[in-house]
C-alpha cells in the first residue's frame, strides 16, 4: 500500500492503476478468506482451538487490512504509515498463532504441517519486527505451498 501511495505520489501511477490493483486486492482477499477458512474448519473438526480463533483472527485481520489499502491508496503516505505499521504488528501476532496452530497439525499430518507452522512463525516474527518483514515475502510462497497440501491431505483424512 504505502509503494502504491509513493508511486502515486511521484506521479508514477495513474488512477486506472490504483483502480485494477484495488479490484484485484478484493478478488485475492475472497482467495485467502476461502484458504484460511478451510484451516477454521479443520480446527473446528480437531478440537484445535488455537488454529480455529487464529484463523478467524486471520479472517478479519484480512478484511481490515484490504480495507485500509483502500483507504491508503488515494491518502499521502503520512498520513498513514502509523496505521501501515500497526497492521504489520497486527498481522504478524495473528500469524504467528496461526503458525502455531498448523505447527500443532503435525502428529496429524506430518512433515507439512511441522515445516509450514516453522515457516509461518518465523514469518511472523519477520512482520512483529517490522524490521524483518521483507523475511515474510520469502517464506510466505513455500508455507502456502505447504499448507496446500495440507489442505488436500485434510479433505481425504476428515
């Protein structure tokens, strides 16, 4: 949000732009609501409350977060790098219940579920430093990979 509000401040990005990424941040948003859902539900289904709350938590975190790069996208950046930053706290402490959550899917679905929880901790951490948040952009591609799979070997076991 805050390169897409730079760009459109330096007068790199034209308003049809800011219109496309916007309509393909809500179809992304249904995609991921749809992924984290389905890990709600296998916490539901395992009695694992802590992969179910996060989930939700992740849910609305989503929502939130594509509603303020709305917001963000026809705003100057200082206006809302306070905001930006405490989504990226907020999301990291969100994700890293939920990487606890799918680390504790191991004993039910093995090496995948051990290695993404790791991954999405680690993530997490990257995204509560803020510092480290560039670390998320290369371990969220093999966690979702992962977790995919996880996903399908949960559609065959429960």
């Amino acid at each position: 949000t805050n390169f897409l509000a730079i760009l459109r401040g330096l007068g790199m990005l034209a308003e049809s732009l800011i219109t496309t990424y916007l309509a393909l941040s809500i179809l992304l948003l249904v995609a991921i609501s749809l992924f984290t859902y389905g890990f709600a539900i296998i916490g539901r289904k395992l009695k694992n409350n802590n992969l179910f709350i996060s989930s939700i938590l992740f849910l609305v975190g989503n929502i939130m977060l594509t509603a303020f790069e709305a917001y963000a996208a026809y705003t100057p950046v200082s206006e809302n790098i306070v905001i930006y930053l405490f989504s990226l706290v907020l999301m990291g402490i969100f994700g890293l219940y939920f990487g606890i959550g799918i680390f504790n899917l191991r004993k039910k679905f093995g090496n995948a579920a051990k290695a993404a929880g790791i991954l999405d901790i680690i993530s997490a951490i990257g995204l509560i430093s803020i510092i480290l948040s560039v670390l998320t952009i290369i371990l969220v591609f093999p966690a979702v990979i992962l977790e995919t799979i996880i996903l399908f070997r949960a559609r065959k076991k429960l």
